[in-house]
C-alpha cells in the first residue's frame, strides 16, 4: 500500500509556516524511493526554492568518536542560547551498515539540542547510494531554509566520499581533530586538506590541554604550507572542548568571519552557483542511474550476467556493454513495479 501524503500544497504552505510536524513529513517524501514520491518532491522543492538559499551551511567531519555530534550538541546550544538563532541539524552517514548505530545514537548525543524548541535534528538514514543520501541531504537542506531555519550544520563521517559530497553543499567545511591520535588514522589527507575551511581540536580540556594547544600549532603550521585559496580566505585552526564548551563561541566567530570576506568578495555567489551546477550534474547521474535500474531488459539480463561474470565465464568488459547495449535499445522501457529501486545493486 503507498505511504499517505499531503497534496503538494500543504507540504509547502507547511514548510513554509515552520511547522515542524509538515517538515519531517516533507524530508521523507524527499528521501523516499517511490517514484510518485520522486514527482511530489519535485513540485514541493519547485514551489520552495525561492525561499532558499540564506542560511549558513556548515558542514562538520572528522573521525567517528572525535566528537562531533557532542560539539553540535553544544555549538546548537551557543547559538540559540546566546545568538538568539535557531538551528537545523543533519547527518550523512553512508557507511552506517559498517559503523552500525552512531547515527541512531546522534539524537540521543545531542540531548540538550534535541529538545529545543529552535532546533531541528534529522538524522538520515543510509541505503548504500552515496549519490543518493547526497541529493537527499542537499534537498533536506532547502527544506529546512524554507522552513526558515537560520543555521544548518551537516555532520558526516570521515569518509572520502562523503565528505566531498557534504563540501559540494556546505559554505563552510570544519574538521574536527584529536591531539595525539595519529594524523594517519585522522584522514589528515591531502583532498581532506584542500576542501577544509577550518580547523578545530576538540577534547582541549583536563590533561588533554596542552597537547591540544601543541597539535594546534603543528596543524596551524602544516596548513600554511598549502598554497592560499583564490576566495582569500586562510583555513584557521582552533581547540575546543565540547563537553567544558569552551572555544565554542571562537569556532562560530571563525565561520562568520569567513561569511562576511565570501559575501564580501563575490565568493560566495560563486560557490553557490558552483554548487547549483554540480547539483545538476549529479540529478542527472542519479536519474540516469534510475532508469538504468528500473529498465525491464536489463533488469531480466542483469541476474543472468552477473552469474557469467562472478563464474568467469564472461568478462565484465562484455557483460556491461551488453547491459548498455540493452539499455540504449529502449531506454524508457521501465517496468511497472515500483520497488525495482530497492532491488539488485549494480
Ligand atoms: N573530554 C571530552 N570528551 C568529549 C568531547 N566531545 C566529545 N567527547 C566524548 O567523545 C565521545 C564521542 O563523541 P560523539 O560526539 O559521539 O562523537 P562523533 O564524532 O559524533 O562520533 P560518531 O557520530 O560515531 O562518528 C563521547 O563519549 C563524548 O562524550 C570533549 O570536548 N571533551
Ligand atoms: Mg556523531
């Protein structure tokens, strides 16, 4: 039986309102496989664009365990404590089937969060596609502008993929850190390096201190060996403590220095029309890679082949350009049964 739904209307004019009851509603229309689901998102998202689009996004990684839901927990409780701003939260996870409930867990780490009035968390379920969790997050992220939250901070694991997914959609890319944790475990790669806007050790409080400061220094002084970003902005690197909430309000400051230089200097239009392109780009993929999965020939070929290959009887060169050969016959061929989606990876 298909879920229940709103007509389009009310999921905007809800969205609109900030009601927060429609906005859960909407995001899981938003994140939904269903192909009637795909067209009501389409014409909800249509209707709420022009209202989009002001927010600061943050977006927040770093290794699991480092801290970040405890430093969003507090980062939230600053901003609506002491800015007198309201704050939308949202995690891209998608190695969750490997790291298991971290992300059930989130709501629960955020606890202070969780139960304000002016923050919203959304936690978001992983089903495998990168591509996938990264156009739901993009557009889960308009729904909450539109819904007229102020601040949206994403957190994401340290993960490649996912980080540049989340660098794709964020203003502002802050990595969390540990003093002393091994730079190699930390994902202290080069690509992680270049996308970051800033940097913040957490856990600087008790013994920890001073090994903080040290690492910052260190990290401070690497960074400056990567060449100056063409927006004119110079990465920062800061400590804090989440749980003493110290150097929260620094780590803030850091980001809307960086807003206030990026609105300033045309960067900022840039990044985002960057980003709107790149948005394109992947719907495009994404739909292609639909069509692909829904195509009533390759889905009847697919299981067959899969076997010559896995049995190396055919290679995969040949088994592929087959599958495409299909594919092209009749592109549009699709087949009726809308949990195709849910069915064999590719
Ligand atoms: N001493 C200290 N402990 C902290 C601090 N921030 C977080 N922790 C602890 O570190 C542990 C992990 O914190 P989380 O906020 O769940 O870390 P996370 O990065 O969100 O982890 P994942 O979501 O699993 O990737 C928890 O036990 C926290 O209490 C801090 O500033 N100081
Ligand atoms: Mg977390």
């Amino acid at each position: 039986m298909p879920p229940r739904r709103l007509p389009w209307e009310q999921y905007v004019e809800g969205v609109l309102g900030g009601d927060r009851m429609v906005l859960a509603r909407a995001i899981t229309v938003v994140e939904s496989n269903l192909a009637s689901d795909g067209e009501l998102a389409a014409r909800m998202l249509d209707a709420l664009l022009p209202h989009t689009g002001h927010a600061r996004r943050v977006g927040i990684t770093g290794v699991p365990g480092v801290g970040k839901s405890t430093f969003i927990d507090a980062l939230g409780m600053y901003l609506i404590g002491e800015c007198g701003e309201n704050v939308a939260v949202l995690s891209v996870d998608p190695s969750s089937p490997i790291s298991g409930g971290s992300i059930l867990g989130d709501k629960t780490r955020m606890e202070k969060l969780a139960v304000e009035e002016r923050a919203f968390i959304r936690p978001s379920p992983s089903q495998g596609h990168l591509g996938g969790v990264a156009r739901r997050t993009r557009e889960t992220i308009l729904l909450c502008e539109a819904a007229g939250y102020r601040n949206i901070v994403v957190e994401t694991v340290g993960v490649g993929q996912s980080e540049t997914a989340v660098r794709s959609m964020t203003d502002f890319f802050l990595l969390l850190m540990l003093a002393g944790a091994g730079d190699e475990l930390q994902g202290m790669k080069r690509g992680i390096i270049e996308m970051l806007d800033g940097m913040a050790i957490n856990k600087a409080d008790g013994d920890n201190k001073p090994k903080a400061e040290r690492a910052r220094m260190e990290y401070a002084g690497a960074l400056h060996l990567f060449p100056a970003s063409a927006d004119g902005w110079t990465p920062r690197v800061l400590t804090c403590s989440s749980v003493a909430r110290e150097g929260i309000a620094e780590v803030w400051q850091m980001v809307l220095d960086h807003r206030t230089l990026l609105e300033g200097n045309g960067f900022l239009a840039q990044l985002r029309n960057r980003q709107a392109l790149q948005w394109m780009n992947e719907l495009t993929m994404l739909g292609l890679e639909e069509l692909f999965r829904r195509n009533g020939a390759v889905a009847a070929r697919l299981p067959v082949l899969r076997q010559e290959v896995h049995g190396g009887r055919m290679t995969p060169f040949a088994a592929s350009r087959e599958l495409l050969a299909l594919f092209r016959l009749q592109p549009s061929q699709s087949q009726c049964n809308d949990e195709s989606s849910h069915g064999e990876t590719l």
